[in-house]
C-alpha cells in the first residue's frame, strides 16, 4: 500500500456487497481484490498456500481467504454474511460478502441493508440467469445507490466483446424494469486478474475502467438524504454534576437533512417548536450536523423529550401513522402469523405492532406479485400491512434508509424474524 | 466535493458512538471490557465522546490474567483516575484458587483460555447484560462474521450458524432470563484505522506500543518478552533488543515486534509498510486454524 499520512486521515469509506451465484467465483473476485492491492498478509497468504496444496489445486485457491467458519471450510460454501477490510491510497473499502444460495437471500438482505455499492457476478458462459435476476432486486429493493456489474471468467469465452455486449444488453432489459440509477458494466478474469485491480492485456476493447479504479472513484458523497432533517432522540445526556447541572443533550445520530445551530425544530409527537441552541460532539461545538453524525443537541426550551421521539425540521415532516405498508424479508424458519403480534424496532423507537394483511408475495426471480399463496417463510418478501400500538414517525425507504426501514422482533424467541422497507 | 461529508474515519467514530449509545439505551447493567490494549482504549475514548459531558454511564471491567505488563496496569489506573471511571477486576487467580480453572503447564502455558472462566464468572456475579468489547472483524477471520450485538446464551455460548440477523443501523438487544450479550463498537475497524484515529484525536497510549529497550527471547519465530512465570528452553536464549507491542494482552503470548517506531506517526508508516498481521504474533491464535472460533463458541471474548 502506497502511504501518505495526510491522504489517509482523509479517505472515504465505501460499503460495498457482492452477490453472485455459487460458482460465479464471487470468494476468488474478493481474494483477487484483497491479494491485487496488496491487502493480504504474509501469514494469511503462508495459511492458504498452504491449504491449497493440500486441497490439490493447481494454484493458490483465493477462495479459501474468505472461508470463515470451521463448517464453512468443510463444506465449501459461505454461510454468513462476512465482513472484509482493504484500502487503497484513495478509498478504505468494507466488503459484506454474502452467500449466494437460494436459501440465504435473508444473507444477501442483510449485506446490502449498509451498502453504497452492489457488485453483481454474471458467468460469462451462461449470462443472465434467474439468480442475477433476484440479486438484482435484491439490490433495487434495498436501494443500494450504485450497481457495478461483473462479468466474469471472460478467459473462457476467449475475452470475445460481442459476449460481453450482449450480456450488457440483455442485463439492461431486465434493468429498465426495476428501480436503478446508476449501473456499470466490467468485463473480468477474477481468476487470472483481468480488468479485477491491474488492467487487461486480453480485453483492448474495453476502456471504462478496472473494477478498482470504479471502486475508487464511484461518487458517493450524495448518498445520504441531506433534504429532510430528521434526529432520532437515542439517549439524553443529563451529568447532573455541580459543574453542568442544568446540561441536558439529546444524543443520537442525524439520519437526514442539515441541522445548523440555531435552527427551528420540532419536536415529534409532542409538536412544540424550539430552537437549536448548540450542537457538540465531545468538547467542540459544531455549527452544523449532517448524516451521518453522531452529536448531542442542546435546545432552547426545557422541553420533555425520550428517547424514540424525533427532532425534525418544520420545512419537512414525516409521516406520523399508526397504519403502516411495507416490503418486508423474512428472515426466519417460523413463518409470519398474519394477526400476530411482534415487537417492532425502527430507529430508536421499540414498540408492538401486529400484522394486519398480506396483500402479496414477490418472486424473486420473476419479480410477479403473488396473490393466491400468502404463506411467508423463510426468505420470502412480500408486502404487508402492519398496525403499530402507537403512532411511528417515519419516511418511506425510498427518501430515507434510516428513517424507512425497521425489524420485527418474536416476542418469545427475541429473534429478529423480519425486516422491513416502508412504503 | 460536497462539505457535508465525513471521512473513513469521522465515520467509524460516528457508528461506534451510536453502537456504545445504544447500548446504553438498551441495557440495564453494561459494562466495557478494558484491556489495557490499543482497542480498548479507543472503545473507552469513544465512550467518553458518547455521554461527554456526562461521566460513562457504565463501569470498565479489566480480566487480569496476573501475567500483565506492568506498565499496562500504571495505563488502566491512570486512565481511570483521569476520567472518572469505575473499575471492577476480575482476577484469573481467583479462578485458579477457587479450583474453577486449572493452570495450564509446559512452555506454552498461557492465562489466555482461562480468562473465559473469570470473565464468565465476573459477569454473572454482577449480572451484567452487556459486555462491550475491542474485537474487530478484520483481526481474525472467525470474527469476520460477528454481529456488532452478539448474543450469548446462559452458558455464554456464542451459536456461530444461529446468529441474529443485524441490517441498518437497527440493534436488537432483546432477550431472556440469564442471557447477555457481547457488543463490539469498532467492529468495522482495521488496525490501521485505529492507530490514525489515536492520531486524530491525540489519545495518550501506553509506553509499550513505542519503542524501548527489552529482554525477549524467540520462539516459534515470534519475540516474547521474559517474566518470571516465563519457562526457557534449552535452546532459547534471553536477550534485549529494542522492539514495542503490537497488540497488548496476556505477556505469556504477547509477541513484541523489533521495532525503533518511536511516535505515533512512525508506527503508523510501520504499519503500512509490515506485511504480517498483528494476530501473526499472537500464540494464542497459533494452535489451530480454528482456535479463535473455538474460544469463542466457549465464551471468550
């Protein structure tokens, strides 16, 4: 890794994902990218030369840098969703490498529930195929801003564009039907390195860049919502010391809009107005906050206020409803009782709510709304009707991730079962 | 580029201000496991960020194997004082005396698979709920696929395969009778994050992260200090070299780096520059491929 002192204490961060079918060699892309920027260590890559030979592989399997757990290694496949760490001189980069089994699409949620970025596997051999399909919306449905498209094991198809472009075209019919915004294509060795961290000799006809270099450089500074202000309360700060006796802070984390010191507020559900009279983060005062800061506010009025309750700006207001509608993925093997109770989580609100309807299922792969079969299990998704005990304030998913998403909770098991987009 | 933005680093402080506010918020007893390594003092440092101007509204709990460096004990004592704290220990020898966990014998005897025993015992005597924790994912691959809140079972197992599925920023702290919970607030740190963050914020560190003179001895390819419960081989022989820690933990498998890195911005260029990972030096993680994920279904940190 090339050093600057001053260049690293001013990085981004970029949460990415990667979903792509068992053998689009999705572990050896990410071995690929940790190895070709220099992010394994000697006695990580001494580990997997090690336990290559013994497997009989020709080469050093990368794969095997991802393999976590005990049971994982046995079986050959990823189970969980794991997390991955590298950086380059320009960005620090958090991988939630996801399995891509059937089975685990509450795996490929969970990852993409913090991303700003998707890398979708295709096998150049076999092109589009039902699994892009529901990684894709997968991707969509969580609303990860960018999506960046690999097609990979281009050495096979003899690095030939037409097979690439026509990957591209038919990738982008299926694409004009969900909801995205921004998606690149790279034609990739994974296993040979191609187009992955250092430019291909085999692919002349491609130009738009490596993998890393889009990794690098995808702009992700407008990825939060800076329009609607919103601050849960997540915990008040009262010392109740000689020194600050009367200091009372509401801490919590901005999860949209700018506040500016000395801005008007409300205060949600009470209603009542006040101004901002400072924003601290430990001993500095700020003048402004933004997402995805976590600061404490002190306002002008005493005003009684716990947390769950939200600090918003009047310009803007959420929705403040008892009734809510929102797409949801199970996440365990006991189904959703329709007329069920569950705790419901969503920013720093817990309340209970119960499951008022299924209006339909989704087909992962078709994307058809299921009407006759409303039996939601295990990593089904449909869309539901859900009635909280008391009103929550709240955006749709699509204007805010923070303010839009929540998570059902068993009230017996404690388990999270569900996750849920609004709107 | 848009000025409303946070750095890789202002980033990681703000979800680990959040995660340690949370915990806060959802607890009734949680207590912050305190080393008196690197993690853990930026865990504290985050910690005091999080309620500031208000003292921790938890205490810190130190698990001392005994075999400490002593400079690390000067730290944690200092550091309390400083700020406030309370400071609860949990001593390992306790464990032994009480017949709960035998001492391991050999060369490569280590406090470090007893420490569970103690800290298991600690939390239940108090009955804390939550122990917050330094653990980072990119440290070890078994806790590469651990939950920022992970829950422990009665037994204060951890169930790798049966793990709750944690999105957005939404934490679910829920559970019964006699379960806690683990929370580790940097868990998206790597270790160069944290050594620019203790830049970034000037946080005072204990002199064993810089260098100085030292008596060690080799083994296994991996420099360890000498103490008197240290057992030499024949063919091992003591000597002082100029080295600093890498990681602080339990001296008997703490391996210390040659290393003439003096301030933190040197350390910081070593680190860039090094290509073994800072558990390479950790005997403790040397016993089998699976030896962290085995520790921690037992409980341990």
């Amino acid at each position: 890794m090339s050093f600057s002192n001053n260049g690293y204490l001013d990085m981004e961060l970029l949460r990415f994902t990667t979903a792509g079918s068992v053998d689009d060699g999705k572990s050896t892309l990410i071995g690929r990218l940790l190895y070709d920027s220099k992010s394994i260590f000697e006695d990580q890559l001494e580990a997997v030369k090690r336990a290559s030979i013994q497997k009989g592989n020709d080469y050093i399997n990368l794969a095997l840098l991802t393999d976590g757990l005990r049971s994982e290694r046995e079986q050959g496949i990823t189970i969980d969703v794991a997390y991955r760490y590298f950086a380059t001189p320009k960005r620090k980069f958090i991988i939630a490498d996801t399995p891509g089994h059937v089975q685990y699409t509450r795996n490929m949620v969970t990852g993409a529930s913090t991303a700003n970025a998707a890398i979708i596997l295709i096998d150049a051999r076999n092109g589009v195929i039902e699994q892009t399909l529901r990684h894709t919306f997968i991707a969509t449905l969580l609303q990860i801003p960018h999506l960046v498209v690999c097609i990979n094991k281009m050495d096979l198809v003899d690095f030939k564009e037409e097979v690439f472009e026509t990957i591209k075209k038919s990738f982008s019919t299926f694409a004009s039907v969900v909801d995205i915004n921004d998606v690149r294509f790279v034609p990739i060795s994974a296993l040979k390195g191609d187009n992955v961290v250092d430019e291909s000799q085999n692919m002349p006809w491609y130009k738009e860049g490596t993998l890393m270099s889009i990794l690098e450089s995808i702009p992700i500074e407008n990825d939060y919502n800076f329009t609607d202000a919103r601050f849960p309360v997540q915990y008040v700060i009262r010392p109740l010391t000689d020194e600050h006796h009367d200091y009372r802070g509401y801490a919590g984390r901005v999860a949209g809009g700018i506040f500016a010191d000395g801005d008007t507020v409300t205060v949600l559900p009470s209603g009542i107005k006040t101004k901002i009279k400072s924003i601290d983060l430990f001993e500095t005062k700020l003048n402004e906050a933004f997402p995805p800061m976590s600061v404490s506010l002190s306002l002008e009025d005493d005003i009684d206020i716990s947390r769950g309750d939200m600090i918003i700006k009047p310009d803007s207001m959420p929705t403040i409803s008892q009734d809510i509608e929102a797409t949801i993925c199970w996440m365990n093997q006991k189904p959703l009782r329709i007329g069920g109770k569950y705790n419901l989580m969503h920013t720093t609100r817990d309340i209970k709510c119960i499951v008022k309807e299924v209006l339909y299922k989704i087909n992962v792969n078709t994307l058809a709304q299921i009407t006759d079969d409303k039996d939601v299990g295990l990593n089904s998704i449909a869309k539901i009707k859900l009635k909280t005990t008391k009103p929550l304030i709240f955006d749709t998913y699509k204007k805010n991730r923070v303010t839009g998403s929540l998570i059902l909770i068993d009230e017996a098991t404690n388990e999270t079962v569900g996750v849920g987009m609004i709107g | 580029m848009n000025k409303h933005h946070l750095n890789h680093l202002r980033e990681l402080e703000s979800e680990s201000i959040y995660v340690i506010r949370e915990v806060a918020a959802q607890f009734e007893r949680p207590v912050l496991l305190f080393s008196g390594g690197k993690d853990s003092i930026v865990i504290t440092h985050l910690a005091r960020k999080a309620f500031y101007p208000a003292k921790l509204p938890f205490p810190l709990l130190h698990i001392d194997t005994g075999h400490n460096f002593q400079e690390t004990l000067d730290y944690r004592d200092d550091l309390v004082k400083k700020i406030g704290a309370q400071l609860i220990v949990g001593l390992v020898q306790e464990s032994i005396d009480k017949g709960k966990a035998v001492e391991e014998s050999g060369y490569n005897a280590s406090r470090n698979v007893l420490q569970t025993i103690t800290l298991l015992d600690t939390i239940e005597k108090y009955k804390f709920d939550a122990a917050m924790g330094g653990a980072r994912r990119d440290e070890e691959k078994a806790r590469a696929k651990e939950r920022f809140f992970s829950h422990r079972d009665e037994f204060g197992q951890w169930d790798p395969k049966n793990q709750r599925p944690e999105l957005w920023n939404i934490f679910n702290g829920k559970k019964n009778m006699g379960e806690h919970f683990r929370v580790f607030p940097i868990s998206n740190w790597t270790e160069m994050d944290v050594w620019q963050y203790i830049l970034l914020e000037n946080i005072e560190m204990p002199s064993l992260y810089f260098t100085h003179q030292r008596e060690v001895f080799c083994r296994d390819g991996v420099w360890l200090a000498t103490a008197p419960f240290m057992k030499l081989k024949n063919t091992e022989k003591a000597e002082i070299k100029t080295v600093r820690c890498r990681t602080i933990g339990d001296i008997t498998c703490t391996g210390v780096t040659l290393s003439e890195a003096n301030t933190l911005e040197e350390i910081i260029g070593e680190i860039a520059a090094t290509r073994v990972t800072e558990r390479g030096g950790r005997a403790d993680d040397k016993r089998s491929d699976a030896a962290m994920e085995d520790r921690k279904r037992e409980g341990y940190f």
